[in-house]
C-alpha cells in the first residue's frame, strides 16, 4: 500500500500508541489520536484515518511485545502458532539449552494464572479486538452500512479482525464448543464497561455476525498486498467458527465456505514450492500474510528466529525445534513433504522453513515473509467436513486433490480412494497436520476433532505421554491481571 509522507508519519504514530499503552489492556481510549469519544466522526470525515488505525493493528499482528512483555516468545500472531504447535506436542522441542520454552512445553505455564504466557495471548486479542472496536465506531457502529466503497471496506477489515481476536480466544481458553458455558467478556463497542463473561454461544454468535457482515462488505475489495483482509480470509475465518462449533448444520455451512474459497482460484502449492523456503507473501497459494521488510525492525525475537536454522537465534543456537518423531514416521517416504525435515539434524524442519541465503544463523534482521493462511488448508477443511457428513465422496475428491501435488506417482496415495467413514476423517486429519505442519493449524485440529494427542520419543518434556483436548494443561488460564481487573471474574 503506498503512502504519502503525512499518512506514514501518522500511521505510525497510531502505531507507537499501540505499543506504549499501559497495561489496562480493555482501556476505553487507547491512543491518543483516535479517542472513543471521537470515534463516531473521525472515521466518516477521513477515511485515512480508519485506514491508518486498520494498517496499526496489521502491524501490532507482527510486532514485538505486543502482548505486553519484553520476552522473546511475544511477537504476535506467529508467537502464538508457535505456542499451539507445542500443546498439539506435533511440534517438539527437542533441545533445551535457553529455556525460552521449557515452563510452557512442560506443561506449567498454562495451570499457573499468574504465568505471562497466559498473558501475553489475553492481552494481544483484546487489543486487536479494542482497535477494531474503534474502526468500527468510527465507520458508524456495528448495524451501520456505510455509503463509500473505501469505508465499506474498511468496515468490513475491522470486523474481520475483531472476529480473528474473539476466534483465537476461544480456542485458547475454552477446552471445546459449549453454547451455555461462560467464558469471554464480549466487547462490541469501545463505550463498554468492564464485562463479565459471556455464554459460548453469544460469541460465536457475534463472530458469525461479524464475518458474514464482513464477507459482504468485502465484496469487490481489491487489496494491494495480502497483508488486508479481503472477502476470501473474512470467508476462511468464519469456515473455522463453524467447523469449531462441530453441530452438522454448522459442518455443512464450514464446507461449503472452504469450497467458496477454492473456487475463487488460489492454486495448491506445488512440490517445489513446499520445500522453497515460506519465505515470500507472493506464493500464489498465500491467502493472507505479511510481508516484511528491514523497516519492521524484527531480529532474533520472531517467528523466523525461532523456527528457522538460517536465521540467528534460538533455532540455531540450541533451543531445537522439530516434527514429532510419530508423526515424521508416518509421512510416506514418496511424500515430497518428507524432505522437509533434516533427519540428522533432530528433525527440524531446514527444507520447509528457511532463508533463501541458506546460511547456519545468517539472517540477523528478518525480510522474510509470515504466513497467516493458504488455500491448502481450505482443501484440507472442505475433506474434513465432508467427511464427518458422509460425504465420503467429495472428502476423497479434496484430499486426492492436494496430495497429486506431493506425490509423483498416484499410485502412491490411491489408498485414498479405498477409505471410508472414520478410517476417512482420521486420514484427512493426519494430512492436515502433516501438511499444514509448524503453521500453527494444529492445535485447531486437536479441538474440533477432540483428538487425544500422544508425544513421540523425541521431546525434551513429557516424552511419550498420551493427553486428551480438555486436560486443563492444554488451555489457556485466564490471567491474573484480568482477574484482579475484572470484578465480575473469579
């Protein structure tokens, strides 16, 4: 997106505001150029500024401590992948010579409320959420629809992120869909008081609200880059609220979005491209990303530093990290995503993850893309969903579909054809984790498939143990800072 020099300058500065507000996350006005009070006005008489606030949130996605801490797990969505890959155990640490990890992949941080990793996911949502709060007052509040094409589509980005903020919430701390079961504070508007929590079903009810309308102000959105949400990420967004909700009407409705995304033309990574790096937002098969630059200031506290060999950090310096060993065992050996993993290096993933340059701790200062979501992981939806409806055939069809593009001879994954029912579901699932690997998807998976989850041989903590979606270790605790700020939370 090009800027004049004014509306950089002042993007940045709703930027720095985000950064530096205190620690009273649900705080009503959290910059001191976009008030709630004003909110109602500015957004109408200047759409730059909507846009503006909208580029500060995408920022705050990929900034550093943005949950609050100075810790170098804290730095945005990508942080967070990295923590669900480790509770869904398919990512393993397999050393530990930093402890940047160890209380959390030993299953300690998230039974102790008072622990930051419980706080950094809390506090980050919700200051997305509370940014696209004002967005959307700015544009004239939830029911409105505004009259400019610009402002419909900022509209409509604002509401999808405040939907992605209520969605990973509920992932991470609820065990699994439960409509009558307290468990958020729903805040819809920046004039809201400090709330008590609110049923299941009225925040899946608001997030379905929020993308639909969404999805429908998108309508014609043509983004400069993927870092903007656009109609197919609002659609993707809201495939996985329903495919979480796991009822069968709400199965059929995920399907047939996932199939609406496919149809919009996103072709399947090829071959190459799985093991060329996931380094560049410009793969045709990315839906949503962000493409960095030295400008963003990232370094050794990223996605980057902490998955991949070729940068200089923790993955390379001695906090390993690498694919289950089970899980590695069950790629077949034809599988072009086999080669991902460096088998004699703890199998960490050097042939999926990495800087082109492909030098041991090279990149000091990350340019390398962050992937948010591809069209892989609609196929895999689309297969799962049909499958837990019966409908084997098209389950078949989707999952035959991406694996032509890992396999060179189809006689290699015609056991496909021959399968049925659960034996069905169960290999869409083991495709989807294979396939969508390190990604942060997997965690996802485990909750709406109530998977039982075992750890192989290759992990620093809890080698072997076998542990169900709704052991308490593998949510989230509300923190301590929202309970002591929250009277209405015990």
């Amino acid at each position: 997106m090009k800027y004049n020099i004014l509306k950089t300058v002042f993007t940045l500065a709703v930027i720095t505001s985000f950064l530096s507000c205190g620690d009273d996350f649900l705080e009503k006005s959290p910059t001191e150029f976009i008030s709630a009070e004003d909110a109602g006005l500015t957004g109408e008489l200047n759409p730059d500024i909507s846009e503006a606030t909208l580029s500060g949130i995408y920022s705050m996605m990929i900034n550093t401590e943005t949950g609050g801490t100075t810790a170098h797990e804290d730095f945005g969505q990508k942080g967070y992948d990295i923590f669900t890959d480790f509770l869904s155990g398919d990512l393993a640490l397999t050393a530990n010579n930093y402890n940047r990890y160890a209380n959390f992949v030993n299953l300690i941080s998230t039974v102790d409320y008072a622990d930051n990793n419980n706080y950094t996911p809390w506090r980050y949502y919700y200051r997305v959420i509370r940014s696209a709060n004002l967005v959307v007052n700015s544009l004239g509040g939830n029911d409105d629809i505004p009259e400019s094409e610009a402002a419909k589509h900022a509209l409509g980005q604002a509401k999808a992120l405040r939907a992605y903020g209520y969605f990973y919430l509920s992932q991470l701390f609820q065990k699994e869909y439960n409509a009558t079961e307290a468990i958020l504070p729903l805040y819809t508007s920046p004039f809201d008081p400090v709330l008590a929590q609110s049923p299941m079903s009225d925040v899946y009810d608001f997030m379905i609200k929020d993308l639909t309308s969404a999805a429908s102000l998108l309508e014609g959105f043509a983004r400069s880059n993927k870092t903007g949400i656009n109609q197919d990420v609002a659609r993707v967004l809201l495939a996985y609220v329903y495919a979480a909700k796991g009822d069968s009407a709400s199965n059929l409705l995920a399907k047939g979005l996932a199939d609406q995304v496919i149809a919009a033309g996103y072709p399947l990574m090829t071959s190459s491209e799985v093991v060329g790096g996931f380094n560049n937002v410009a793969t045709p098969a990315w839906i949503w990303g962000f493409d960095l630059t030295l400008a963003n200031g990232l370094d050794l506290a990223s996605w980057w530093g902490q998955m991949d060999v070729f940068t200089y950090s923790y993955q390379w310096a001695g906090d390993r990290k690498g694919i289950d060993d089970v899980l590695f065992s069950k790629i077949k050996d034809t599988d072009i995503r086999k080669t991902q993993f460096d088998v004699d290096n703890s199998l960490q993933p050097r042939n999926k993850f990495y800087n082109a340059a492909r030098v041991i701790g090279g990149q000091r200062n990350i340019e390398d893309d962050y992937i948010y979501m591809r069209v892989a992981e609609m196929y895999l939806l689309s297969a799962e969903m049909a499958a837990k409806e019966g409908q084997d055939g098209a389950a078949r069809t989707r999952l035959n579909e991406l694996l032509s593009n890992r396999f060179t001879d189809s006689a290699d994954y015609a056991y496909v054809n021959g399968l049925s029912g659960n034996a069905l579901l169960n290999e869409v699932i083991l495709q989807t984790r294979i396939e969508l690997w390190g990604e942060g998807k997997s965690y996802l998976s485990m909750k709406r498939n109530k998977q039982t989850m075992t750890r192989g041989t290759n992990h620093v903590f809890h080698s072997g143990l076998s542990i169900p979606h709704t052991d308490d270790r593998l949510t989230f605790e509300i923190p301590q800072a929202e309970v002591q700020n929250n009277p209405f939370i015990n």
